[in-house]
RNA sequence: GGCCCCUUCGUCUAGCGGCCUAGGAUGCCACCCUUUCAAGGUGGAGACACGGGUUCGAGUCCCGUAGGGGCUACCA
C-alpha cells in the first residue's frame, strides 16, 4: 500500500473535447500544472471523450495550443505518448467494461434495463431513478440479456450511512449516502460515464492528486464508494473554485459576454479570444494565477516560475470568483512595459502586417520604445503606430479639426506651424532632444505654451489625435518627411478656410 | 424542493484569537508631472452579510438566518 502523500505527483487536466477551450477549465487545469510542476511530478492531459454526442472534432488540437501558448508543458497526453496510454478515453473502453463487468461479478454494481421513458416517469415523480433492478433476480437478468435488451450498469450505492471525503483544500466533507443514487458507471452504447471513467483512468496512470472544479464535489462520495469497491488507493482529491461572470451571477459561460461591469467591452473567455485580443501568454498566467490564489507579499505581478515555487493548494481560496477581467488590461500594459524589445518586435510585427503595413524591423525597434507605455494590448500598436509604417509618400495632411489644439485657432496654429519650419531646419542634430530645446525657445520667444506648439506639430506630423510624442516622432521620421508634413498641414489649414 | 460548498472594499485578495483605528491590487475620484494619449508619483472614497453564542478578547472558533454558487442525466 502506497500511502497517496508519499507517491510521485502525478496531475492531470481531463477536458472533454467538446470545442474551444473555456477560461475556467484552463485554470483548472493550470493549477493542476502549477501543483504538479511544484513538487516535480508529471502533469498528464486526458481527452475524456465518452460523450460521442458532445464531441467536436478538431478539439484536441485547440486544447493543445491553449496550453501550449501559456507555456504549460505536458509530460504525457495525446499528442506525447507516455507508457500509460493511450490518453483518450475513447480508445480504452475494453478497460472500462473489464472493470464494470468485474464490479458486477462482485455484486458491486448491476445491469439494469429501465428504458429513457421510464426513466423520465421516475424523474416526474421527483425521486429519480427507485433502483428497481439493484435486486433483480439473476435468471430474470439472464433472460432480458437474452432478448437482446438494453441495459446499462449502475453502481450499488450504500443505502445508508455517510461518507467522508477529504478534500483537500476545504478538509473533511461529510454525505449522507442515501441522497446518492445509483449512479450509471457504463451506459448502454458500451461507453463509460465520467464516475466510472475517471476513476479507472487516474488508477491505471498513476494519478496521485485530482485537481477538478467544485462542481464535482457533490459525486465525491458517489467516486470514493466506486474506489473501495475496486479495492484501490484513492489518490487525493482538491476541489477547485471556478470562475463566475463578472456580475457574479452564475458560472462564467461564453454566452453572456456583455457584461455593464466590463463596460460593455466583449469580455474574452475563450483561449484564441486572449490571444486575439492581443494579451500577452504571461499576463494571462499572471492573472489566472492570482485568482483564487495569490503570491503573498502583497506582490501582484510574478512570472510563472516564481508562482510555481510558492505554490500550494492549501491556501487556495474557498470561494468563487468574479471573473476580473478589467486587471488583465492593467497585467497586460505591465507586461508590455517589461517586454525585451525583441519579443515586442516579434509580437507587433505581424500585427501592423495584418494591419496592412509593410514593416521595417529596424523601424519597429525605433518605435518601439515610443510604444511601450502607450499600449494595453499589442492589438493598438496599428492605431497608435501604424503611420510610421505606412506609404510616407502618400501621407495625407490631417483636417484643420485635428490640427488645431486646444486653446489654439486657425490663425495661431497656421502661425505657429510656419513659424517653426526654418526653426527646424536649421537645426544639424535632428535628435528629440535638440528639436525640443530648439522648438521650446521658438514658442517662448512667439509667447506660446509649449503644449500649444508641440501639439500643432504633433498632430501636423503624425495626422493623429492620439499619437507618439512629437519630437521622437519627428526624430524616427526624419527632417525632411517631418517638414515636408509641416508643410502639408498649412496647406491642409489654408484649404480648410471659406 | 433535497443535498453539498461558499460569504472581508464594486472586483481580485491579505488576514489562520490579541500585531486590525482590517493590508495590497484593480477600478473610480482628485492633485502633481506633462507635448496629445499613456506611463509614473501623491492622496481620497470604499469591506469583515446579519443574529446569537464561546472567550478576558472574534474578521479570525461554533450555531442559526440571509444571500450566492453547484449537484440532483445512459453530460462531463
């Protein structure tokens, strides 16, 4: 007997293939991750695959990169092999219906052949299911089998008693056995139920800790009887808090993305979403991380490898969360703020392609320290950024409305514009810091803030009301493109006046 | 309905009987900085669901109430 605390940790995530993957079983799964990596053990993935109804084809390969992207690495699953394969339940029924079928021999569990309708009736009458086959005679069984009935295998709960389940994160949890039912183990079409699978499967690879949501806490004691009545050693068992909508009402579900609390914004809850979104891997970590667990120290932002050496489920939260979606934007500028410059470049650059741009790397890396404190996700780089990329060429002088700045006219701003020009070009070093020193003595000496006149020149150049600051714009753009837009503008002023 | 779980600022959370006149973060507001937008800095409003116990002492332990969540399938 191997006592479960002195096993190797083995964790694992057991999605069912049914589509894209949903935030909330990936942080379930992530801090199954974070337990296994931890305490060196092994994170496995399962594809529990037992409802041939609900499967949706081309999921496996989403639920890989979900993980994949957030840089939980697998040690084996699916796509990696491992020696206690294979990892989709559906290629392992034989196993299932061997252990049924011996369950049944050991008077454990039974066949039983209500029909769906009958089975509705019972429903109706509030009760569900009145184990009217849990004695059924054996030649009578023998006899329905032989007609060619369907029936499936239901397990012989307790009729009395209690059940005490340990859990984890919340301690003993005490159910009395007689609000179970008896539960299906193998449906009729041969394929196993979760109770029955699951228990199967994390005794043959060696599961040591099952980490799942709290929504299976009610079956924990339904799970616990099917394991003393294999005769096996139960792993240990965390119930995790899941996510809730960011009212706070109900599960977190993909549906009801509008939420007034997210100020209207589609809030992301699938994993292509965040990616599209244009977060960055480690900000969602870091965000999923801190719910429902934190760092301590007060610390809030932490890389993924910091958080797995203080990891721990015995100070995970007990209750549910809001799904706080408004901090990932905040996580998300941090991180950008950090970023090497090099990822920044990888991230942004197909961005501004997609955006249309053809984008000069050497460029990119100019812009770039513009861009660092001015973006929450890489999603506004093409907003923000997009002009230094664009047809210089083909640049367009921005309406007077963009133009003129606050507490400026038509007048002034045109003055202000012409008067900078030869200011400009006499400058040798075109540098920020030399057009600044330059062009603030200019506005003293013309009686105006230097907001008045920066602005102007801002607006002249990069043709936007939100933009990079004026001067390294200018820089990146040079003297020449940078007056020549100067000039655009004037004309664009002088057009615009009836 | 029955059963189970949960309950600290709007939200994510710290707190594991005295260190709490309850800390951090986000969001919000104000001010500073300032060349738009940001970023940054400073400050502010903002919570122990309620009622009983236990104890010298309760956010922290117990019970109840209320509220929230979940389960109650031949779905997971």
């Amino acid at each position: 007997m191997t006592s479960p605390s002195t096993r190797p940790v083995r964790t694992r995530y057991a999605p069912s293939p049914t589509g894209p993957q949903h935030i909330g079983g990936i942080h379930t799964a992530l801090f199954a991750w974070l337990y296994a990596r931890r305490h060196g053990g092994q994170f496995i993935l399962r594809i529990e695959d037992t409802d041939q109804k609900r499967s949706v084809p081309g999921s496996v390969d989403l639920i890989l990169q979900a993980l994949d992207w957030l840089g939980m690495d697998i040690d084996e699953g699916p796509r990696e092999g491992g020696e206690f394969g294979p990892y989709v339940q559906s290629e392992r029924l034989a196993l299932y219906q061997t252990w049924a079928a011996e369950l049944v021999e050991r008077g454990r569990a039974y066949k039983c052949f209500a029909t769906p309708e009958e089975l509705a009736e019972m429903r109706k009458l509030g009760a569900g299911y009145d184990r009217r086959y849990r004695d059924f005679p054996a030649d009578r069984v023998s006899e329905l089998e032989a007609q060619g009935l369907p029936f499936v295998i239901r397990f012989k709960m307790p009729l009395g008693g209690v059940t005490i389940g340990d859990d984890m994160i919340r301690g003993p949890v005490e159910f009395d056995n007689e609000q179970l039912q008896d539960a299906v183990l193998l449906k009729s079409d041969g394929y196993p139920t979760y109770h029955l699978a699951h228990i199967v499967d994390d005794h043959h690879m060696r599961i040591s800790h099952v980490i799942r949501a709290i929504e299976w806490l009610p079956s924990f004691p339904l799970h616990i009887q099917i394991w003393r009545a294999l005769g096996w050693n139960m792993p240990q068992y965390a119930h995790l808090p899941v996510l809730l909508n960011p009212n706070g009402k109900g599960k977190l579900s993909k549906r009801k993305q509008q939420f007034a609390e997210a100020d209207g914004k589609n809030v992301p809850v699938l994993m292509h979403e965040f990616i599209d979104a244009g977060y960055l891997p480690g900000a969602v970590m870091n965000f999923l991380t801190n719910i429902g667990w934190n760092y301590g120290d007060d610390v809030e932002i932490f890389s993924t490898a910091q958080a797995i050496k203080r990891f721990d489920l015995k100070n995970v939260s007990l209750a549910n969360s809001a799904y706080p979606i408004a901090k990932l934007d905040w996580l998300n500028s941090q991180y950008i703020q950090r970023a090497p410059a090099d990822e920044l470049c990888r991230l942004l650059k197909p961005i501004l392609e997609a955006a249309g741009y053809a984008v000069d790397e050497k460029r990119l890396r100019q812009v770039i320290p513009l861009l660092r404190v001015r973006l929450k996700s890489t999603r506004d780089v093409a907003p923000m950024a997009g002009f230094f990329f664009a047809d210089w060429a083909s640049f367009e002088a921005p309406s007077a409305d963009i133009l003129i700045q606050r507490k400026m006219n038509r007048d002034s701003t045109a003055d202000v514009l012409r008067g900078a020009m030869p200011v400009l070009q006499e400058l040798e070093s075109f540098s920020h810091d030399a057009q600044h020193s330059a062009v603030a003595a200019y506005a003293k000496t013309i009686g105006y803030k230097n907001g008045q006149v920066f602005g102007s020149l801002r607006a002249a150049v990069t043709g936007q009301k939100v933009s990079p600051p004026t001067f390294e714009t200018m820089e990146i753009l040079g003297k020449k493109e940078s007056l020549r837009r100067v000039k655009l503008a004037l004309q664009s002023i002088s057009d615009s006046e009836t």
